[in-house]
C-alpha cells in the first residue's frame, strides 16, 4: 500500500515532443503529488506537485494530470528541450503528523537535439 | 542562495572503517531527511528529523548506521562499521513543515558518493 509505481524506467523524445511519465499508488490517504527533477551530480529538486483537489495543474511547458479514481498521476513535458534531460521522480505523501514522501524509482529522459 | 551544504561530496574508505556523512540544513527548516540513492534502489528515505528528534528512522538499517541532530544547523549520518554495499549517494534535504502548511518542499544537498573498497 505504501508502494509509487513509475514508468516508464527510461525515455528518448526528439526536441519539440511530448514527455509524458506515468505513476500510480495504492494508498488513498496520500493528498501530496510532487514531481522531482534530478541533473547528473546534483540533488533532486522540486519540478511541480499538486494535491487531489484539481485534476491538472500546469507550470509553463510542465503539467500535471491526477486521477483520483484510478489513483495515477503523469508528468506531461509539452515541447521537449534537450536541456530537460534529466531524471524525474515521482513521489507521494500524506498530511498529518509523519510528512515523509514515498518516491517512483526515477524515469531517465533524453531529449535528443 | 539559501542551500542545503554536505560534506564531504566524495568518500572513499575500506570495508570496516567508520564514515561519517555531515549536513547543514537551510536556515530556519525544521525537517532533515537522509536519503540513499542507488541505481536499484532508488530514493530509499533512511530518515527523518522534525525540530532536531527522530520521526521515523524506519528504513535505516540500525545495527551499523546511526542519525543525529546535534544542533539545529548541523545533521550527521553515521555508518559503523562500512560494508561496500553501503557505496551509494547519500542524500540531506531539509524543508519547512507544519501542521497547517501545504508546503512540503524537500530542497536536497548536492549529495555525498560514498565508495566502500
């Protein structure tokens, strides 16, 4: 129940495509979406997040869409920059007294030039 | 540029040795996790301080690794003694949570790369 399951493990999208990376969970007390992006030799670091009281949330070319019922979330990447070659996290967390987030295993994406 | 510092960012020791892995969180966060990152594993959350005490250090193996929070501007991650399948990133972040806030942003290190021989 605790489990975020991610996909797909890698990516390669020509520039100007779309990205999209899939996750789904099992537990329905999670009410925190985020999206983590990851550079070779860095840190993860906050892309977007959303929680389950919109379906869509969208940050300039990021966008996330929820759905509650079949309890997945995506990642869409709208016009694909090689610059965006990165790993992407998906996570998931409750409120309450615990906050800690349950991570995806990461999806490598290569945006060829 | 409020950031999250570790030290040291490479580590190389010999099974059997004592690491010590160092983090200073942002200034006024009142949350340290630890994390270890590996290829197979992913983001494995080691564990996780609110106000300096240990919340949940669940998925810390505890006969050989051990967390702290001596002040609130220093966090350590300890391993005793290293095996070589403890080789991995080991990751610090901090955030700022409370229990009205819909702010859970975890802001990460640059991480440590430990190698063990």
């Amino acid at each position: 129940q605790q489990q975020v399951k991610q996909s797909p493990q890698s990516l390669i999208v020509q520039k100007g495509g779309i990205s999209i990376i899939n996750c789904a969970y099992e537990n329905t007390a999670f009410d925190y979406f985020p999206w983590y992006q990851q550079f070779p030799g860095k840190g993860p670091a906050l892309l977007i997040a959303i929680r389950p009281d919109v379906s869509e949330k969208k940050e300039g070319r990021f966008t996330i869409s929820f759905n509650k019922s079949a309890k997945q979330f995506s990642l869409h990447i709208m016009d694909s920059q090689p610059g965006d070659s990165a790993t992407y996290f998906c996570a998931a967390g409750r409120g309450g007294n615990n906050r800690k987030l349950i991570w995806g295993l990461g999806t490598s994406l290569a945006v060829n030039p | 540029d409020a950031r999250v510092t570790q030290t040291p960012r490479h580590k190389v020791t010999e099974m059997g040795q004592e690491v010590t892995m160092r983090c200073q969180p942002i200034l006024g966060h009142n949350t340290v996790f630890w994390y270890r990152q590996t290829m197979m594993q992913g983001l494995e959350l080691l564990a996780y301080f609110r106000n300096r005490a240990p919340l949940d250090d669940s998925g810390m193996p505890k006969d050989r690794f051990s967390a702290e929070m001596p002040d609130a501007t220093l966090a350590t991650l300890k391993i005793q003694p290293s095996e070589p399948r403890d080789s991995a990133v080991y990751f610090c972040a901090s955030g700022f949570l409370n229990s009205g806030s819909y702010t859970d942003t975890q802001y990460f290190g640059p991480g440590t790369r430990l190698t063990v021989l």
